[in-house]
C-alpha cells in the first residue's frame, strides 16, 4: 500500500546478478598465439572447452524502507542496454532514480547478448552475425524526424514540432547503441524468467522489443507480475494466453500517424488490447498526444518531459497496487 513519503532515499545495497544461461562446449577450435596483454608478450589462447552463454545480467539498488511490498523491474528495448532507464541523454536522472524517490526497489536488467551480459562467439555458439543499429535508423524510427532530415546539420530544425527528445544530444543518445541477435527472443525470455523468480514478483517497465517480451512473459507466466507498463511495445504475441490475469498499461507517444512501421506495430497492439479486453482484463491506455502531452518520442523515458510521463505511469502502478491490497 502506498504512502507519500519524502524524496529522500535510503540504500541498503546495490549490487547485481546473473541469470539464467547454460554451459555449452566447443572442441577442435583452433588454438591461438595472441598478444593478450599491452606490451606482454604473445601467448598461446586455448579456444576449446566450456563457455558459459544465455544469461541476463540484472543490477539491483534496495532501500532500507521500500514503501512498496514488490520491486520495480526494468526491461529495455532493441539495440539498447539497461543505461535506457539510468539517465537521460541530456544528463538528468532516469526512470530508475524516479522510481527510487517513489519508494520502489530497482532491478534494471541488460538482456542476453547485451551490455554487461555480455555475448558469444559465433557462428560458433550463436548461429548468425549480430546487427547494428544506425544513427539513420535511430532517427526515423524513434520518430525524432522525417528519414530524408535524419544528415541535416540544423538537427533541431529537422526535428519534429514540438519533438520533446534533447536532439542536440543525438550523436551521444546513439552512442549507446550495441550489437544484437535478432532471433534470441527464446533464450532472453528464459533468462529473464530466471531473474522475476529469484525475486519475486514484480511491476515491470518495459520498453520497445522489450515491451513485446513483457507481453509475452504476462501470457505464459502472469504468477510473475503485479503489473506489465510496455512502453510503445514493438508487436505483440499471437497468443494471448493467461495475460488478462495481469493488470496492463499501454503508452504511447507522438508522431505514430507518420511512420508505417509505428503504425503496424500499434494496430497490432490495439487488436491483443481488444482481445484482454474481451477477456476482462485489467487494461490502460495512455496515449499522450490525446491527453494533451505532444512531442514524445518512441524514448519517452528520454524526453525532455520524462517525469511527466513516469507521473503517468506512477499513478496507475499505484492505484492497481491499491486495489491488488484490497483483494
């Protein structure tokens, strides 16, 4: 149950974990003179036995007081690392530091293959080369501007109208970008399922390709979550599953009506909200340019309105934890 307190913050620990992941074996590769160390002299680099492969990596902030009974977790999205929700491109605190001052423990997650994660080597263990994303991609698809503006020297008058993004710190935004495997979504899932059950359920916060792994994970295994907030998720499972046992809020941000894409991936969307619906579920729809909140972008947790947005988000955690109490 929840209960205003100050902004102050109280840490008991901070500290991280893996989870998930499997050992798996590699012989007859080749064996290696490598200088390792700088100014060392090579040696040789035996690339066969077991290696370690499909784990999460998952940093964890608790207080000495939480005001709520069930942490808050953190699920990124494509490309991207926990550093999505650490801070905002234009240096002021992220999603995570909101939610501290709200009186939630924090569990802010890399996925496999993924930042602190780390990867395998392929095509040894993984089976195809990773991708990239572009700074090009990042503009068009994060809806920052039209496609054609994405090389223009005056980003912020090829920006968007009102596009709340910081768009001077483009170049430093899409420095976080890593590389990742497009068809790893098994393994994530089983890497994150490992993560929810060592602590216990969780409201999650996810974003993007991790909003579509959030919806996933409510289907098959709602006894996980209080809550599921998916953050502009990108499609959603074919298979509804047991998801309406799981309180749901979808939010969305501008500019969507000009990107095909976008606009594929929210019908899709709409149309698993419509069948929870039909299910009885517990669902929320937060569009902000209908309630009057113009120019986020699909990183609302990075735009310049960022705690408007997490207000938004915070309220209906609230009121579902309320009403979860009461039951």
């Amino acid at each position: 149950m929840y209960s205003e307190k100050q902004n102050q913050i109280s840490i008991s620990e901070i500290g991280s974990f893996f989870s998930g992941g499997r050992i798996i074996t590699l012989e007859g590769q080749p064996t290696r003179e490598v200088q390792v160390a700088r100014n060392a002299k090579p040696r040789f680099v035996d690339l066969n036995g077991d290696y370690v492969t499909g784990q999460a990596y998952v940093q964890f902030t608790r207080q000495a007081k939480p005001v709520f009974d069930s942490p808050l977790m953190f699920w990124h999205g494509g490309a991207m690392t926990g550093v999505t929700w650490e801070t905002t491109p234009d240096g002021r605190p992220g999603w995570q530091m909101y939610f501290l001052r709200k009186g939630f423990d924090t569990y802010v997650c890399d996925a496999v293959e993924r930042g602190r994660a780390g990867w395998s080597p392929y095509p040894e263990i993984y089976d195809t080369s990773p991708i990239f994303r572009t700074r090009n991609e990042a503009w068009s698809l994060f809806r920052f501007g039209p496609a054609s503006s994405c090389k223009d020297e005056n980003r912020l008058a090829a920006s968007f109208p009102e596009l709340k993004f910081p768009i001077e710190q483009l170049d430093y935004f899409c420095s976080q970008f890593v590389p990742r495997w497009t068809d790893h979504g098994a393994i994530t899932l089983d890497a994150y399922y490992a993560a929810v059950e060592k602590i216990g359920p969780v409201w999650l916060v996810a974003h993007s390709q991790g909003g579509n792994f959030a919806l996933e994970a409510a289907a098959k295994h709602p006894e996980l979550f209080r809550g599921v907030v998916v953050i502009e998720p990108a499609s959603a499972p074919a298979d509804i599953g047991n998801a309406a046992q799981v309180p749901h809020l979808f939010v969305w941000g501008d500019y969507i009506g000009g990107s095909e894409t976008w606009k594929g991936y929210r019908a899709q969307v709409d149309a698993y909200v419509a069948q929870l619906q039909d299910l009885g579920g517990n669902v929320e729809i937060i569009d902000l340019p209908a309630l009057g909140i113009v120019g986020n972008s699909h990183v609302p947790m990075m735009d310049s309105n960022s705690d408007q947005v997490a207000d938004q988000v915070f309220d209906w955690i609230k009121r579902n934890d309320n009403e979860l109490g009461e039951n």
